[in-house]
C-alpha cells in the first residue's frame, strides 16, 4: 500500500472515532431506579475516595450511598427534625449538610458516622446548597420560599456564620468559579443568576447580574474545569451550560423534568450526574470538559 494512501485511511479512521465519540456526549442515561428516594432527592457529593452520597433516600431525613452500578445503600440517618438539601466535603474529609428544616448546618464525622450540628444560627430561614473552598469556607444559599427572598451565608471553619448579602430573591443554587473569585447563586422564582467578587477573605462584593431566562425555575449549580457554569432548569429538565461571559453554551435534555442539582465525577470528572424530583432517582451523561478539581 502506498504510503499516501495508509495515511489518508488514517485520517478516516480518527475522523471517524472521534464522531462516535462526539455521538455519546450529552445523552442522559439511568444511574439508579426510579422512585427509590424522596421527592426531596438532591445535593450529589463525592468525597475523596470517589464515593457519591446523595440525600433522602427512601425517607426524608436520610443519606443514601450510591454505587457505580447505581445500586443504593442507606448511610446515616439524620436526628429527628432534620432534613438535608445539599452534601459538601471539607479538606479533612468530614461531611457537612444544608439541614433546611432543622435550620442547621450539620457535620458528620465519616468514620464513626456521628452527627453533630456544626452551626445553628436563629436567623437562618432554612439553609438550602453549601459549596465550599479551599479554606474549607462553605457558602450557603438561605431562601424564604414564602416570601421569595433570601439570603446568602459564609460559615467559617468555625463554626460561626456570617451573613453576606439580605433582600435577595429565592437564592438557591450556590457555586464558585474555578479560581474561587467568583461566586455564583441563582434565585429560582426570579429566575436569574447572580455573580460576585470574593476577596481573599470569603467576602463578596460587586454583585452583578449574570444570566436571566423568562421560562421554568433553577436549582443547583456547578462549573467545570474551564469555568462554565452548568444551571439546572427545573421544569424544564435540561443543564444550560453558560459561559464565563454568561452565554448559553448548549441544553443537555435529560428524562425527567425536575432535576434538582448536578455534580461531576467519573475516573476523569466528565461524568455529570443529575438527581431528578420527579423520578426520584439519579440520571447521568458524559460532558467534554471534566468538573472543576479535576
């Protein structure tokens, strides 16, 4: 065979591998069963072991332990009264909750499973996603869904909790940008997403309107390694991928329509999986770009 044409068929061949690759992006697949959580299904973590936790399985008030395969199995069970919304890892590895109706922020030790509450503040509505530095500062979505405000809250490593910014809309989901200088919340009933500075200290300032949609509500958040910003639209059942500038990007459509937040994982971090209210269950699909931290 000619050398010319050995590398024409070269050519063909990766041409054709990288569409069959491009074929199986932003397809959502089943994770779990349907209706083995709450309608209350939400906050996917991983820790750092690759384990993913996944809240209110089969009853409200519980952690479940999802596995590769999907199969799931019970991991703690909260104190009467609480309820958790959203999962986030600090640097040691301890887990802490969003406990919306115990207006707490609850830690769990991850080898002897004690539950301790970390922060209580009285003027806390009820503490809806968490997303956390490398400080180990989380920050944290506060909503009056009665009265479609909210707030947002940093609690330190601590335990003590500082309120950030007042007489917000429904502030929900809650992220950082990859380099932390930039904090994204979004207000659900507004339906639009909100950017700020943060300074060396955990503070915010210079809040600017990010993105706004006239159509469904939003939930959680996350952005991956380039900095996209990734918004559930709840009712609608996509993932807006947006840019840095605030641009939509694409809509991943997943199966169900209330999807209540996202997280990335897999062996490479391009693996998005997506907690569904209204299946109660979990889907998942492959993106092109992996997580921030991978």
């Amino acid at each position: 065979m000619k050398p010319g044409i050995l590398i024409l068929l070269n050519i063909i061949v990766c041409v054709s591998c990288t569409q069959r690759n491009d074929e199986s992006l932003f397809k959502s697949e089943d994770l779990t069963a349907e209706n083995i959580f709450t309608n209350n299904i939400e906050g996917p973590a991983f820790d750092k072991a690759g384990n993913l936790y996944v809240v209110n399985y089969q009853k409200d008030g519980t952690i479940g332990l999802v596995k590769p395969d999907g199969e799931v199995q019970l991991f703690v069970t909260l104190p009467e009264g609480s309820t958790a919304n959203s999962i986030q890892f600090n640097s040691d590895g301890d887990m802490f909750l969003a406990d919306f109706s115990g207006h707490n922020v609850l830690k769990i030790d991850m080898k002897s499973r004690e539950i301790t509450t970390f922060v209580h503040n009285d003027a806390f509505n009820q503490p809806n996603d968490l997303t956390i530095n490398k400080k180990d500062q989380l920050f944290a979505s506060d909503p009056n869904w009665k009265e479609s405000t909210g707030k947002i809250w940093r609690v330190d490593p601590d335990g003590s909790s500082v309120l950030l910014a007042d007489s917000m809309g429904t502030t929900n989901g809650i992220t950082l940008s990859p380099d932390e200088k930039t904090l994204y919340v979004n207000e659900s009933v507004q339906r639009k997403i909100w950017a700020f500075d943060v300074d060396d200290d955990g503070n915010i300032s210079n809040k600017r309107l990010f993105a706004e949609f006239n159509d469904f509500g939003f939930d959680g958040m996350k952005c991956d390694k380039q900095g996209n910003l990734y918004a559930t639209r709840y009712g609608k059942g996509t993932i807006a991928v947006l840019s840095p500038k605030g641009e939509v990007i694409r809509e991943v459509e997943l199966k169900g329509k209330s999807c209540s937040n996202l997280v990335f994982g897999g062996k490479d971090g391009k693996t998005v999986f997506v907690t569904l209210q209204d299946r109660k269950g979990m889907e998942k699909f492959t993106n092109d770009i992996p997580g921030k931290g991978y």
